[in-house]
C-alpha cells in the first residue's frame, strides 16, 4: 500500500513539475490584405470625389460647402434667423429623398415618410446623422454623400447597391430640444 501511495506522490509531483510550451502560431499575417483594403479604398473614394467634383461643377447657380466628414452640401432653403441646431439627444424630424449621382430617384419621400430622429442615440445613415446637425428647423439642405458616408460597401440590401454615392434633400420639419441632456 505504501508503495502504491509513494508512486503515486511521485507522479503527481512529476506532472505538476512539467513545464508546458505555449503551442506557436502555425503561420504569422503581413497585413498585406490590410494594405491592400487601404490602397483599394484610396482609389474608390478619389474616383467618387471625381464623379461628385463634376456634379458640383455643372451646378453654377448653386454654391456647395464642403464638410469636414468629407461630404458636400448646398442649401435649398437656408434660414438666415438666429436659431438652435439639433444637439446629442434632441429629437430631429425630417422627411428626405434619395438619388444616385445621375439624380435618379432611388427613395421618394413618399416611401422614407417622415423620420423622428434621436441625435446620436440612434443608428441612421453616417452621413445624415452628421447633416442633421448642420441644421436648422425650417432648413433644406441637398447633401451629396460618397458612399462611405452612406452604405458603404454593403448598400442598403435593396435598391443602394454596394459603395453608392448619395444625393440626399433633407427638410428638417421640426427639432425638440432635449430637455434633460443625458451623455
């Protein structure tokens, strides 16, 4: 009995005394499809700019800004009267419609109906919830978004297909400040 218990003593001190290796990774990446996802998107978004610098040239009659996210926008009705923008959990309502770059309509307002909108407390299209707090209640603004600022490269799973540039007119029907602002 007591050789039994002594060897087994021994063999739990044995296997308890054993180092593990860490097993090694099978092979290492070289973040070349990284690289090559950046460089791809470089020459998406420089074609996109393209075809949006040409838009904006045609249209003299209009003045264009262009936003710091890396979009465009021009007002259709612009009120001059000292007013508030929508701020992080004020409720934005907006109707809007969308086209393609050949100013095809792809959403009638009519089919998006008017949208109630929680300022960055809910998911909505990059580039409209950026744009929405450009404005102000009464406000009309055509916004032309490069498709990174809209669906990207998945589209919409219906009629905005994969990395579509956007025209998007928005009305900002009406803006409730938030009475208790909440982070």
């Amino acid at each position: 009995m007591r050789v039994i218990i002594a060897i087994i003593l021994l063999g739990i001190t044995i296997v308890s005394c054993s180092k593990q290796q860490p097993r090694k990774p099978k092979s290492k990446t070289d973040n070349t499809f990284i690289k090559e996802s950046i460089e791809r998107n470089k020459i998406l978004i420089a074609e996109e700019e393209k075809l949006i610098e040409a838009i904006i040239e045609k249209d003299t009659l209009q003045q264009y800004i262009a936003s710091t996210k890396g979009y465009w926008y021009k007002y259709e009705n612009k009120v001059e009267a000292e007013s508030p923008l929508a701020q992080k959990g004020d409720i934005a309502y907006f109707e809007y419609e969308v086209r393609d770059l050949d100013n095809k309509i792809i959403y009638t307002k009519e089919e998006l109906k008017p949208q109630e909108y929680y300022v960055d407390k809910e998911n909505i299209m990059m580039g409209l919830r950026d744009g929405i707090k450009l404005m102000k209640k009464g406000e009309s603004i055509t916004f032309i978004f490069p498709s990174h600022m809209g669906y990207g490269y998945h589209g919409d799973n219906n009629k905005i297909s994969t990395n579509e540039p956007l025209i998007c007119t928005v009305t900002l029907t009406d803006l409730k400040k938030n009475p208790k602002p909440k982070n």
